[in-house]
C-alpha cells in the first residue's frame, strides 16, 4: 500500500500563479513539483518550509528564462 500522501496547493504569487504538489515523503519532510514548470522541483521539513521553498524555486526559474 502507498502511504504517500499529497497536498496540492494554489500559490499566489506575482502573477501568474502557480499550482504545487506537495508529497510527504516517507522518511520525513515534503518533496515538491510544479506540475507548470517541467523540472522545477525543491523540498523542506515541514509544509511551510516546502511551500516557501517552492516560491523560492518558482522565482528563481522564472528568472532564469530572463537572463
């Protein structure tokens, strides 16, 4: 049985916003994607951490297109 659990939550942001996946991992903490930007991906200990992380990560591929 998969004891995964996911979290989907809806980032607001500067627009546009941004969809994440949150999975509690089985050795503890959250990994997240963002089913919108193919390979950005990041990770914290608790929800709040992975959620700030994920707005970190967001901005800063964002930011790579812009260069």
């Amino acid at each position: 049985m998969n004891s995964k659990r996911n979290y989907y939550v809806n980032l607001y942001m500067a627009r546009p916003s941004y969809c994440i996946l949150l999975t509690a991992e089985q050795e503890g903490g959250f990994s997240v994607s963002v089913p919108e930007l193919p390979g950005c991906f990041t990770e914290g200990e608790t929800i709040e951490e992975a959620i700030d992380m994920a707005k970190e990560a967001i901005r800063l591929y964002i930011e790579s297109f812009d260069s």
